[in-house]
C-alpha cells in the first residue's frame, strides 16, 4: 500500500500579478472592450459594412453623398464593362482591401464629423490608383496615342476627369 501521508505537489502559480487584480476590475474592462466591439459590429452592421467589400456599384449609394457618382457612371459607357472597383482599387488582392478598408474609415470618419466635401472630390492617392487602373485597361491606346499639346499621356484625368461617372 501506498503511503497517503505524503505532500502533494504545489501548484505553481504563472501569472502571479494577475491574481491580484480586482474581480471588479477584471469585469469592468470585459465590459468596456465587449461594449467598443459590440458597438463596432452594430455600426457595421447599421452602416451595412459588409456590401462595401463587395464589387456591387450599388453599395457605393448607402451614402447619399455618392447618389450623382452612381447615377453618372450609371448612365455612362463605362457601366457595361467596370464597376467602381476597377476603377478606384487596385486588383491585387491585399492591396485592394487595404485601400477599401481605408477609404471606408476615412469615408465614415468624414461622415460622422460633418466634414464630407460635397460634390466629393478624389484623394491624391486614389487619383493615382484610378490613373493606374487607366492604363491598366487602356495601356496600349494611350502608348498610340500623340498629345500634341504637350500634356503627360499618362496623366489620363487631366482631360478625362468625368469619364465613368457620366454620359
């Protein structure tokens, strides 16, 4: 028979300094970061989130700001073959999140605030992005192409600045 007198091994405590923290204080801070994350999944949710990380022109009019973009591209040439994204994101796949998750809080941010330009004008950075996808689709026609007024033939949105969004 065993000898059941013997000590039990002591458990040995990892994280010392946690145990001392407050219960209080423990459910105080779930409640906080539980409420910030709720709020964010209702605003999501609210703000039908989940259609801006579609290729669908229409989510672009959840914001009523976007009403006459949507209706000029709606109406315009380009509508039988790009959508908003091919336009206004890169087509590779990280990157054409990244730059729609930026524009979404930027967008939402400027909302809020109150400080929305209208008519909406495009940022230097998706200028850039919509002049590539330009050439993207259009590469060889502006390579044949002579400007004889000297402008940059790779600057495609000094002339056509409205193409996409109108008839």
């Amino acid at each position: 028979m065993g000898n059941t007198d013997s000590p039990s091994p002591k458990r040995v405590q990892r994280w010392p300094a946690l145990s001392a923290v407050p219960l209080w204080l423990w459910l105080s801070l779930a409640g906080f970061f539980g409420g910030i994350v709720g709020l964010g999944a209702f605003t999501f949710a609210y703000a039908e989130g989940g259609s801006y990380l579609s290729n669908d022109p229409a989510a672009c009019v959840n914001c009523h700001i976007m009403r006459e973009v949507y209706d000029g591209w709606n109406h315009g040439t380009h509508k039988a073959v790009a959508t908003c994204n091919d336009c206004h994101t890169p087509h590779t796949f990280p990157a054409k999140y990244l730059v729609k998750g930026i524009n979404g809080w930027n967008h939402s941010l400027a909302f809020t605030m109150g400080n929305f330009p209208e008519p909406i004008r495009i940022t230097d950075q998706n200028r850039g992005i919509a002049q590539g996808n330009c050439l993207y689709c259009h590469g060889d026609l502006v390579s044949a192409i002579s400007h004889e007024d000297g402008d940059d033939p790779t600057n495609c949105l000094t002339c056509h600045a409205g193409v996409g969004h109108g008839p």
